[in-house]
C-alpha cells in the first residue's frame, strides 16, 4: 500500500476546490477530449474533478490515483450517478508512475498538478515514461504545471496565511478554513514543503484542527523540455494559460501536449 498523505485532505477537497475561483482548467481538458476522443486516461484523479465531468460527457475515461482515500470519495460520487456514467468510468488505485494497464488511450491528461509531486528527476521521468506507453499511434499527453514566481517561492517562509474558506457540510454556519504554511524551500532539487492546516471555525472561535503536509516540486521551462526528450516525447502544443495564450515570463502556467516522438 502506498503511503496516502491526502487522507486528511480527500474529504475537504471538494468543497474547497468548489470555491477556488481561478480554478478553470476543467474546459480545457473536456475541450481536449472532444478534439481527440476517446478513451482517455487520467493520472492523479484524485475525487474525479474531471474523470466525472468526462464520463458524463459520454467519453469512456479511466481514472488512477495512488491515494485510497481520494478515490473512496470519487467512487461513493461514481454510485450516485446514472448507468451510463458509472458504466464508462473505470476506477483504478495505482502509482501512476509505474502502473501499467496494457491499454492505449486517444487522450492521457495529467490535470490540476499531480506531475508537480514528483520529487526526483528519475520519478519525473518515470512518470512521462509510464504515460507515453499509455498513447495509442496518435494518441496525445496532456499536463500543467504552474509557471514558478521565484520571488514568491522564497518569501513567506514560516508565515501562515488564509488560503480558502468554505461553509461547513453539516448544517450549521460553521465555516472550514484552510491554512498554509510554508516550511522549507529547496533550490537544489527545486521543491518546496510545507503544512495545509484546516479548521473547523464557529465565528472566531477554532472548534477543531488538522493538518496535511504538502510537498510540490516546481519545473523550468528547460527542464521540462529535457525530460520530454529523454521520455521519447515531444511537444506539438504549449500554452501559458488555459485559454491558450502563449507561455512567457508572467503567465501563469506552463501547458503541454505532447506525442511520442517519431
């Protein structure tokens, strides 16, 4: 069993990505399946943000994800929907880094980050690897990360901030707030650590708190373009944004498609 560092995590996360308003990545990735159909394959699909939306969508689509915590939320979802969806999604628990199914996809995304808990350069690599054995003939890998403010990076170290905040699920006007810490940024093997806090607040006053570690690593631009080649990739599209603007200094993230490399 892999270690599942998100149980703390997985039955807040979706009411707190609920209310993340410059979370608008779902689009992009449904768009991506109606331009290259399906089946698709989701690495890191957590609740089923997008494996739902997909599904419902009438795309067969197959989710994996290392945590069984994420995916005990995602398939409690997948029960309630109809037939149809239930019959098109395929759940599958698995380190997505050396999981191999067999099968070969029209569509393989990496959605919302799960690339940026990589922390080594060979799970990097294992990671891009696993999901280009994954790619039918034609077949297309779709990722983001987010374009590194090194200015922000090494600030706030040991500062708690307010991060999201959302209404209770259990009737009352209780409110959930999520804390973060940062603890330690490392400029060697470009990651940094640090704490999620998440409280239970009844007005001012803190009626519960727990904690999930966060560790995410942060890519340049070469980087990613060395492990594209080395996993035997290349990239046939690139974007800035998830409205398709061009990667530059102050976009926000860093998109790629990519094929295996003839």
């Amino acid at each position: 069993m892999i270690d599942d560092s998100y149980s703390s995590g997985a039955k807040h996360y979706d009411a707190a990505y609920s209310v993340k308003e410059d979370l608008v990545d779902r689009d992009f990735y449904l768009d991506l399946a109606n331009e290259y159909g399906g089946p698709v394959l989701e690495f890191g699909c957590g609740t089923g943000r997008i494996t739902l939306p997909l599904a419902r969508r009438g795309v067969d689509v197959t989710g994996m994800d290392a945590s069984h915590s994420m995916l005990e939320v995602l398939r409690a979802k997948l029960a309630k929907e109809p037939a149809g969806v239930r019959r098109r999604t395929r759940v599958v628990e698995g380190d997505f880094r050396t999981h191999y199914l067999g099968d070969q996809f029209s569509l393989v995304v990496i959605p919302f980050r799960p690339m940026q808990h990589m922390y080594t350069t060979e799970d990097q690599l294992a990671a891009l690897q696993n999901a280009g054995r994954h790619l039918a003939d034609d077949g297309v890998l779709a990722f983001d990360v987010f374009n590194p403010s090194f200015a922000k990076i090494l600030t706030g170290i040991g500062e708690e901030y307010l991060d999201l905040e959302w209404p209770a699920q259990d009737g009352t006007d209780r409110m959930v707030r999520r804390y973060f810490v940062k603890d330690e940024t490392d400029l060697i093997n470009l990651n940094f650590s640090g704490r999620f806090i998440f409280r239970l607040c009844e007005g001012d006053k803190v009626l519960s708190e727990e904690a999930q570690p966060l560790k995410m690593s942060f890519y340049t631009y070469p980087h990613l373009k060395l492990l594209f080649y080395a996993a035997g990739l290349e990239s046939v599209g690139e974007f800035g944004s998830f409205d398709r603007k061009p990667i530059g200094p102050e976009a926000p993230e860093m998109i790629f498609l990519l094929k295996r490399r003839q």
